[in-house]
C-alpha cells in the first residue's frame, strides 16, 4: 500500500516536473525573443537617431547659409 | 528497501519541481519587465514621432513662408 | 552808311537774343524736367529701400524661428 | 543823335547776348551733369538689381534644400 502510494506520488511528481520543464523552456524561448526584439528595436533607433542628427546638422548648414544671405541682403541695402 | 528508493526518488522528485516552479516565477517575472519595457520603448518611440511630426509640420510653414518672401523679392525686382 | 551799318548790326543782335533767350527757355524746361526726373528716381528708390528692409526684417524673423525649430529637434534628439 | 543812338543800342544788346550767352553754357553745364548722374544713378541700378537677382537665385537653392531635408525627414519619420 505504501509503496503503490508512494508510487503513485512519484509518477505525479514526475509528470508535473516535466510540464513545468517544458512551461520552463517556452518561456526562455519568449524571453529570448524579445530580447532580440529589444535589440532589434534600440539598433533601429539608434540609426534614426543617427539619420535625425545628420539631419539637423544639414538643417545648422542651411540657417548658417540663410544667415549669409541675410547679411549680403543687409550690406546691399545698406550701400545702396 | 523498494519503499525507501521510492520515498528517495519521491523527494528528489519534489526538491526539483520546487527549483523549476522558483524558476519559473522568476521567468515570467523578467517577461512581465520585458514587456513593461517595451510598451514603455513604444509610447515613448510613439511621443517622439509626433513630436517629430508636429516639427515636420513647422518646417512646411516655414518653407511657405520663405517661399512667399521669395516671390515678394521676385516681384519687387520685377517692378523696379 | 553807318547809321544804316549800325542798324543793321542793332538788328542782328536783337534776333541773336531772341534765338538764345528762346534756347535758354529750353535748356531751363529740361533741367526742370530733368530734376523732377531725377526727384520721382529717388522717391521710387527710397519706396523700393524700405520693401527692401521689409522683406530683410521678415527674413531675420524666418531664420530665427528655424533655428528655434533647430533647437526643438536638437533638444528631441538629445532627449530620446 | 540817331547814329549815337543806334550804338546805345547796339551795345546794349551786345552785352545782353553775353549774358545770355554765358548763362547758356551755365544750363548746358548743369544739365550734362544732371545727364551723368541720371546715367551713373541708372547704372548703380542695374548693378544693385543684378545683385538682388543673384541673391533671389540663392534663396530659390536654399528652399529647394530645405524641401529636400523636410522630405528626408518625412521619410524618416515615416519610415520608423
């Protein structure tokens, strides 16, 4: 009687250990996913980010080039 | 003796389920971050693009606004 | 004869007045017309000056805020 | 009497034709200047106007810049 029960308790025991292993490496396996996700994502952002600064120092060139204009338009006014 | 091999394997048995449901909380509690994170990464990738749409926005007037001071110039030209 | 003579000199000098006085009243219509000229030249560059400036002012006005715009980006991109 | 007359005359008339005639060269004097500085005055124009042209063509190539980096930025943003 004891044995069968204690057999019983083993089997039991083993089952749910080999479902929660395999609830284990499901997990893992998301968790692996979004990190790559996460990875994925902050490389991206760290290209637009790069693209925006390029951006905004095209953007610093073209203000600096209107600000020349602005001065000859001055300095032509100025002489005239 | 068979009765104590299986109370030894029942024992085992239950030690490691207990191990791999500890380690399973801290899995879905990693997941449960990860996922808190990148919805955090979204909103905030979300914030950013509206922003920079609102920027994008500013920069149309301001090239209508150029333009129109550019035909302003044009016509004066013109009638002088 | 010479009272003839000088008649005839008297008659002579008188026309010449005449042909110079009227070329003298010519000359005298033309410099009017020539400073009225030169007076509507001077108006028309003094209204064109002033678009001018105008315009120069709504330039600066332009490049400020695009560089307002420059700075919201800059503040964007540091931030994100 | 009638020849000293005439002669009165005669020298009077004279001297009137040399006042008259220098105050001619006088007006002819000042309308060659007006006439320079209405030409002088035209040409500083013409120059002044070619300048504004040129200044005009630049800003064109500074909006369509502009254009440019607004498009790229739309893109970007898009693209994210």
């Amino acid at each position: 009687e004891g044995a069968r029960q204690l057999e019983a308790q083993r089997d039991t025991l083993s089952q749910q250990l080999q479902e929660v292993e395999s609830r284990n490496r499901d997990l893992v396996e998301q968790l692996t996913d979004f990190e790559q996700r996460l990875e994925k994502s902050q490389n991206e952002q760290g290209v637009f980010r790069n693209n925006l600064k390029t951006l905004l120092e095209i953007l610093d060139g073209k203000i600096f080039e209107l600000t020349e204009l602005r001065d000859n338009l001055a300095k032509l006014i100025e002489g005239s």
